[in-house]
C-alpha cells in the first residue's frame, strides 16, 4: 500500500464526488490518506470527513495564512481536539513569506503554539514552509532545543540547508506533484541527499497535480505518480519506495493504525 499523507479533502474541489475520490484512491493502492485541518473553526467538517471513510485519518490546526484569524487557539485546545482517535498529526502550522496573508509575527506565534502541542501529545506537527527557510531554520532549532517533538517538512519546496537541518532535528521531509515537475531538477538534487527512512509522500490535493494530470485538479491517487518519480530519483524500484514511505508513515503518524492483514 501507499500513503497520502497530506491532502485536503474538506475543500469544495471535492464536495460532488468525495465518495468516488476516496474510492479511487483506494483502488490505486493508497491505503491511508490523511486530510488535514487549515482552520480550527473548521474542524468538526474535518473530523466528520475522517469518521466517513474507514482509510481517511486526520489532523486539527491553523494553517499560517489563517493564523492571526486563530491566534486565540491555545496548545491545550489542540491537545484537547487531537484526543479524537481519527486525529493523527498537529496543524498544519508554518510560516508563508510567499503570500504573507497573516503578519508574520501571529504565524510564528501559531507555529510555537502548534509545536506546543504536539511536543506534549507526540502527534507529529504538519508543517508549512514557504519562503522563510531561515526564520523556520531558527525557529526548530530552539524549540528543538526545549524538548523533541516529532515533525514533517510537508510539501517540501525549500532549500537543501532547511531539509538538511529538519532531518537533523529528527523530523521527516514529504515530497508533493512538485517534485514530478520538469523545472524541478534542484528538488530532485535535494531528495537524493536525504536518508530514504525520512521521506513520505503526498498530493496536497487538490493542489499540485503531478503529470499526466498536471493542470487538472489533483485527488489522492495521483500520489502514485510522485511516487514512481521518488523512486526513479533515487534510483530504487517503486515497490520499494511504496514499502519504505510507508513505513516511514507508520513510524511518524504512530497514531494511525496500520492495516489488520499486514498489507
């Protein structure tokens, strides 16, 4: 099996066909998806989302463009919601230069709430980097230096430097559609450096389509495609590369139960 460990199925990308989407992801071998909270204030659509379908899991946070709408949601309010057994992982929190939709200040602030959070429940924090590869750098160092937490540098489009440093800190780096695309070589370049027992896979769909469907909307079963890129970058099969980034999911979302049959 595979794993979409980033996607956004709340969205209204999906709202006339989510039952087909969830199924064709499973008929294409993605046998966990995890979609994943932008705002708080939205997380009982969420949660219902992962309660429907038996394979969806979840997460509960603020993503860094909303983060100065939430900045009254405390790490005890998001320790209190992740006790829901669908709820696998913090955020997804960050910090975005790219868009700057939130003061910067209130994204920093949201993002050290979120590491609160998921230092005290160990649910992995989600997180968002656009941009701001040296405040984000800082950032983990020192919270890194008050007490581990477990994390994943999603959607990966940074610098080799951040990637090398999060994989120090301990944390896990995930490569999206981004990756398959033909001006992406410096990306590629960065995944072969990285050790293989770090990586995860995802769409964050409906964004970030891989080819052949780039420009349409992207689902979960397209993760397949990032993965056959992933495997021929590091020069290993794809089945290997299924096997190993889902391990990889397991080890970090440790929440998420794996499969009863072993698969």
């Amino acid at each position: 099996m595979l794993v979409d460990s980033h996607c956004h199925l709340d969205f209204p990308d999906f709202d006339a066909e989510r039952d087909a989407i969830v199924a064709r992801a499973e008929a294409a071998g993605v046998g966990r998806m995890v979609t994943i909270c932008t705002r708080v204030a939205r997380f009982d659509r969420i949660r219902e989302i992962a309660e429907t379908y038996e394979n969806v899991y979840c997460s509960v946070g603020t993503h860094p463009h909303n983060a100065d709408e939430e900045l009254d949601v405390t790490p005890d309010d998001l320790v209190r919601l992740s006790q829901h057994p669908k709820v696998v992982a913090i955020g997804e929190a960050g910090l975005d230069y790219y868009y700057d939709n939130a003061p910067r200040d209130a994204q920093a602030t949201g993002l050290r709430n979120h590491i609160a959070a998921a230092r005290e429940t160990r649910l992995p924090l989600v997180i968002h980097a656009r941009d701001a590869d040296d405040d984000m750098a800082a950032i983990l160092e020192e919270e890194s230096a008050k007490g581990a937490f477990p994390f994943v540098l999603h959607c990966f489009s940074s610098g080799a430097e951040l990637a090398r440093t999060g994989i120090a800190l301990g944390g896990y780096v995930s490569f999206s559609g981004i990756l398959t695309f033909k001006r992406s070589d410096a990306l590629r370049d960065i995944a072969k450096d990285l050790p293989v027992e770090r990586l995860l896979v995802e769409t964050d769909a409906p964004y970030l389509a891989p080819p052949p469907h780039r420009g349409q909307r992207n689902e979960p079963a397209y993760v397949v495609h990032t993965a056959q890129v992933l495997a021929d970058t590091l020069g290993i099969s794809v089945d290997a590369l299924w096997q190993q980034t889902t391990e990889n999911f397991f080890r970090l979302f440790s929440k998420a139960p794996k499969p009863e049959n072993g698969a």
